[in-house]
C-alpha cells in the first residue's frame, strides 16, 4: 500500500467553525493536524441592529445587496427565525429582487441554499475586487446594502460606494471572539518557531489578526518564517501581506478547504 501524501507531516490548523471537518480531511491524507482555534464567530449582541436593517430591506429600499461571507447570510436568517419569523418571507422576496453581489464563493453558496443565485461574483474576490466590479455602474440613487464581516466598517468600500452617488445601508450579523487563550496561542507560535510544524493553514483573516495580537509582530513573523504559510484566499493572503507576511500556498481558484487540502497535499508530499 503506498503511503499517505501528508504521512509524518504536521499542519496547524486555526480554523473554529469547521475545524474538525478541516482536520479530517487532513487526517485522511496522513497528517498529524495541531488544532487551536483562533477565534469564534458570535451573533450580533444586539439583534435590534439587525433586524432593523431586515425590516429596511424587506421593505424594498435596497437595489443591490453586497454580501461579502456566507457566515453572514445564514445568521441573518438565523436572527430573523429566533426573534421576528414573520419578516423572513419579506425579507426573501426582495432579497430575490436586488441585484447580489457576492465576494468569493461563500455567499455564493450561502445564496444557493435558499434557491438563489449571485448576479455578479467579485473578481478577484476581495473588497477591491467588488469596487472593481461595480466600477461603471450607475449607482446614483441607489440605496445599497452591505453585509459587514463581522463588525468593523468596510471604509474603502462604503467610500467607494457613496462617491458613486449611492447610499449604504450596512448591517453586522456576527462579531468575532476569542476562541482560545492567549497562553495556548503562544505555545502554538513556540511549536512553529522550533520546527514542530510543518505547515500553518489560515481560513479567515481574523485568525491572522488574533495571532498578531498575541505576541510581538516581530515574534509572530519569526514563528511563520519557519513554517509553510498557506492561505485559503486572496482575502487572507492579503491579511497576511499587510503584516510583512508572504503566504506562500493558495489554492488558484476555489477557495474552499478542499482545494486548500490538495494544495497543501502537493506542497508536503512525503
């Protein structure tokens, strides 16, 4: 029997949501998998925000909806289900009616759950791909909606939008929070900066933000250098660029954990 790909291979793996199924697939092909998740993915503290922003779209003030996470479509719905069921049907039927722009494929995914579809998918797919993408289009009077990555403003974006002429109408369904201490979060950077690990594998951008956090760029950046640094994404790879860190593993174009898993797999073939 020929041995697994990833046989006597370590790989990190900060990933929360879906960390077992990440790690599964890993564990498949061989690898001893260092599971420490990073961060955790809250609903909204306060609902009201957000239900005011569904009761605002299902009216039909929006014309395009820019969901940039599929996380932030399902809690949306999942706001709507555990505290105001009767908006759900509203808020559908207009969300079948505005123009959805997706960035990556996520949302899009998130989108076909329900039975629709995105009519414009961000390339590449980042917040400067859906400005690219939307450049030229008549936006003058819209009232444009903005599905927020947890609960940070996307200024460039908003900036691009109302220079457009449009007005935006966000909404923040989700927050991130601490999923690990901080101590168990620098016994990982210690494991990578021995040579422990054979490979580091971030899903979200806020994994990157939560590791920076923790210890001194400097240390941090130490700790990465001696690894294989993989991104799932252009989002994160960016992430990773804007603190001095090259990810040197992205899948090319499905930026799901499968294709990052065959990517990792070919890179670390024993």
């Amino acid at each position: 029997m020929d041995q697994l790909p990833l046989a006597g291979r370590t790989i990190a793996v900060p990933e929360t949501r879906e960390l077992e199924v990440f790690a599964a697939m890993l564990e498949r092909r061989g690898a001893s998998v260092v599971r420490c998740p990073l961060i955790t993915i809250r609903d909204a503290p306060d609902p009201s925000s957000v239900l005011a922003f569904v009761r605002k779209f299902a009216s039909g003030s929006c014309s395009e909806l820019i969901l940039t996470t599929g996380e932030g479509l399902r809690r949306i719905l999942t706001c709507i289900e555990r505290h105001e069921p009767a908006l759900k049907e509203p808020f559908l039927t207009a969300l079948g009616q505005v123009r959805k722009i997706t960035r990556g494929p996520k949302p899009a995914r998130a989108l076909r759950e329900i039975g629709l579809r995105s009519d414009l998918a961000a390339q590449p797919p980042t917040t400067a791909g859906i400005i690219a993408s939307l450049t030229g289009t008549d936006l003058k009077g819209h009232q444009v909606g903005v599905q927020l990555a947890g609960d940070k403003p996307n200024a460039p974006l908003a900036g691009f939008l109302e220079a457009a002429g449009a007005t935006v109408l966000s909404v923040a369904p989700y927050v991130y929070g601490d999923a690990t201490d901080d101590a168990a979060v620098r016994a990982l950077l210690t494991r990578l900066t021995s040579g422990e690990v054979d490979a580091i594998a971030f899903t979200s951008t806020p994994q990157v933000e939560r590791l920076f956090a923790v210890a001194p760029a400097a240390t941090v950046s130490a700790a990465l250098k001696a690894t294989l640094v993989a991104a799932v994404g252009p989002v994160v790879a960016d992430a990773l660029r804007r603190h001095g860190v090259e990810a040197q593993l992205t899948p090319h174009e499905a930026f799901f954990m499968k294709p990052l898993t065959t990517a990792l797999e070919h890179a670390l073939r024993t």
